[in-house]
C-alpha cells in the first residue's frame, strides 16, 4: 500500500513535470473545442503499434486517462469493456497511459480485475495528456463523430443513455472537470486567502485574520463593503487592545468616546491597554476580518468574538459613572450660537493639549465635542447644548486646571464649564 501511494506520488510529479514544458507547444482544450488528428505513437491490441485519432472517424471516442496505481481507474475497466463490445463499432473507448508499455502488459496480464479484457489502448502517452492535462484520475474526454468535445468528466457520468446521447450526437449537459495543475496552489501550499484572491473572492464566506504588530504595514482602522462581490472587511492594523475592542464595540457609530476611560481590565491578559503612542510594539496586533454580507453593520459580533476568545477573555459593555469635564448653557441665553469673529481661524482638529485657548467660531456642535472628547487625555470633554445640528461659537483660554479662569471667558458665551459625573459606555474586560 505505502509502495503504490510513493509510486502514485512519483508519477504525479513526472506528470507535471512533463505538462509544464508541454504546455509551453500545446494548448490544453476543453468543452466545444475541436480535437486535432492526435498522433498515438504506442499502441497495444491495435490493427498497428502506433495510430492517429482519425483511425476511429465516423466513431464517438471516449479518452479514459488512466494509470496503474489509479483503483478507481482499475475498478471501472470492466465495465468500460463490457459498454466497448455493447455498443460495438459506433464507439470507441481508448485507454490513455503515460505508464511505461511493458508495465502495462504485465498489468493486464496479472491484475485479476482485468485479467481478460484485451482493450485498444495507447501507452507511454505524451500527446493525449498536453491537450487534456490532469491530476486526478480517471479523466474521460468525450469526443463526438466530428471530433468536437462535448464532455470532460470523471468517469461517473459513463451510463448507457449517456453514450446514447454520445453517440446521436444530443446535447450532453455534465460539469467540466478541470483539475488545478499547479502543485502550490493544489496542495494550498500557501494560505487560501492568497491565492488567486481575486478570482475567489466571491466564493468566500468567511475569514478572520489576527497576528502580532507587523512594522510593514500603516496602522489603518476602517471597515468597508466590496459591493460588487458582496464582501464585508474589517481592518485593524497595529493596534492595541483598547483600540481593537473600542472599535469591535461601536460598529461603525459616530458616537463620541473617551479611549482613556473606555476601558476597565479586571483580566489578567499580559497586554497592555491604551494607544499606540505609549504602548510598545509587543502589545499591538493586526486584524482582520472578512465576510459574505451586504452591509458593514453587525461585523462586531464577530470581532468582539476573535478577540474574547484569542485573549481568553470575557468582554461587555456597559454604562458607567465617569467623572466628565461638561461645558454646556449658562441660563437660557444662546450667544454660542452667534459667529463669533468669523474672520479668525476655527478650532476643530488640533489638540487642546497644545492650545493656550480654544477658538470655535461657527464649527456645528457634533463636531466639537467628538474631538474634544476624544482629544482631551486625562478626562472626556462633553459639550452639552440644545441640539447637535446647529453652529457653535466660544473663545476660551484652555487650562483645566482653571475652570474659574475658563468660566469667566465662556459666561460671554452664556456656557458654563464644571466636572460633573455622566454615564457613559465602558468595555469590561475579565477572565473567562
């Protein structure tokens, strides 16, 4: 048994060793195409030792590819036989092997399944297999009276109302076997994901990905649909636990949020927390995750998934009481929504951090507060007014140490800053 699976193995790369220069003169074939006047240079029970295809006009052919070691192929010989001398002068099946002729002989001569049979069959085959190149066998190639192929199969479809059809020459519907005859990508020698993605893509259902920091690659964030080929991905380049799960958890929302007290770790995972400016490479990742859907919403429960069960931890989100830093209305006045000097330049995108004061001049309120939230390190800054759809204007000297400072400029504005508590959402991490 181990003999035949080593000699199986030999011989399927001597055939593919052959095929990659024969492919270079001959174009393989398939369904629909016509079949040239193949020379068969080796031949056995023939009227010669050698013979053209053109020796069997006016005659359906079926082309059985085969080998020694091939049980399958072994097992059908019989009743390829049996249907031969059926269907007598109207058919002609013709084994194909690249096997050596002498190793054939002894074959039918020895092998009780076939002991018997006396078939005509072309050995130490190179010409059949360059037009009709395969890696799994039996390979049948069914050629009507015209010389035109109307099937490549297995062998399976081999029935008396099939050849019937063969023969008549009605339609034949059968899916086309096509073997993959690089040995790389047949063995998956590389990960699935690469090869031939482009081609694959919309055979895929489902795919995750996640590795340790990788230097080569941005640190990107996003998630996106291939509307073409229906395609969610969710990408998370070299990033850290609180950025992998913030993201997991907002699925998409806009909704502002403080990384610094997004998260609460009662795990005891050796990664740290926070972002990629203070925490070294060893506790970032890469993710990623793709799936068959037709919107990028409901991609969390699988990452939140991935990441719960690569960092054996048990995550969930809550709402907590977290001391905030609230600027909101001073009374019922509405001066913040007047432009304040609209020839000066606006805050929106810059750091408080590096700011002596803080100009917002007519910048619509949703914007403000996600960048003072999440831009501001030590504590969220909320912004509190009627509404998220109209402008806000301030001029503020920044120091929140200071908030008496800072109030005696918003009072201007009829705001108010103070540190109050708010609820807001935080990840929970714990051991499983």
């Amino acid at each position: 048994m181990i003999k035949n699976l080593i000699r199986s193995i030999l011989l399927i790369s001597l055939m593919l060793t052959f095929f990659s220069s024969s492919a270079q003169k001959i174009k393989p074939l398939t369904v629909g195409d016509q079949v040239p006047d193949i020379v068969l240079q080796k031949m056995l029970n023939h009227t010669d030792t050698s013979g053209k295809l053109s020796d069997f006009s006016g005659k359906a052919i079926i082309i059985d590819q085969w080998f020694i070691a091939c049980v399958p192929c072994i097992s059908a010989m019989p009743k390829l036989d049996s249907l031969q001398k059926e269907f007598g002068d109207v058919l002609q099946i013709l084994p194909v092997t690249f096997e050596k002729k002498s190793a054939v002989k002894e074959f039918w001569r020895s092998n009780i399944i076939v002991t018997g049979i006396q078939m005509k069959q072309v050995v130490e085959d190179t010409l059949v297999r360059a037009y009709f190149p395969a890696i799994s066998f039996p390979q049948q190639v069914w050629i009507n009276k015209d010389r035109i192929v109307v099937a490549i199969t297995d062998g399976k479809n081999t029935t008396k109302s099939n050849l019937i059809k063969l023969i008549n020459g009605e339609k034949i519907l059968l899916s086309v076997k096509s073997d993959e005859m690089d040995i790389e990508v047949r063995n998956a020698l590389k990960p699935n994901m690469i090869t031939r993605y482009e081609e694959n893509k919309n055979k895929l259902l489902f795919y995750s990905y996640l590795s340790k920091y990788r230097k080569e690659l941005a640190g990107w964030s996003f998630s996106k649909l291939d509307t073409a080929a229906k395609i969610v991905r969710v990408l998370n380049n070299n990033k850290t636990l609180l950025k992998l799960y913030d993201f997991a958890y907002a699925n998409n929302s806009w909704e502002p949020r403080h990384l610094p007290t997004r998260m609460i770790r009662k795990d005891s995972c050796p990664y740290q927390t926070g972002t990629e400016e203070i925490v070294d490479t060893t506790s970032q990742f890469c993710y990623e995750l793709m799936y068959s859907g037709y919107t990028t919403k409901g991609f969390s429960k699988y990452m939140i998934s991935d990441l719960d069960k690569f960092f054996k931890i048990k995550s969930h989100e809550e709402f907590r009481d977290i001391e905030c830093i609230v600027i909101s209305p001073n009374g019922k006045g509405l001066k913040y929504r007047t432009t304040y000097q609209p020839n000066r330049k606006s805050y929106s995108t810059f750091s408080l951090k590096k700011l002596k004061r803080a100009l917002v001049n007519d910048v619509p309120l949703f914007l403000v507060q996600r960048n003072l939230i999440q831009l501001v390190d030590d504590i969220p800054v909320l912004i509190e007014c009627p509404g998220n759809d109209g402008k806000i204007n301030f001029d503020v000297r920044w120091d929140l140490s200071n908030l008496d400072l800072m109030n005696k400029d918003l009072v201007k504005f009829d705001l108010k800053i103070e540190r109050v508590f708010r609820k807001r959402k935080v990840i929970i991490l714990e051991d499983i």
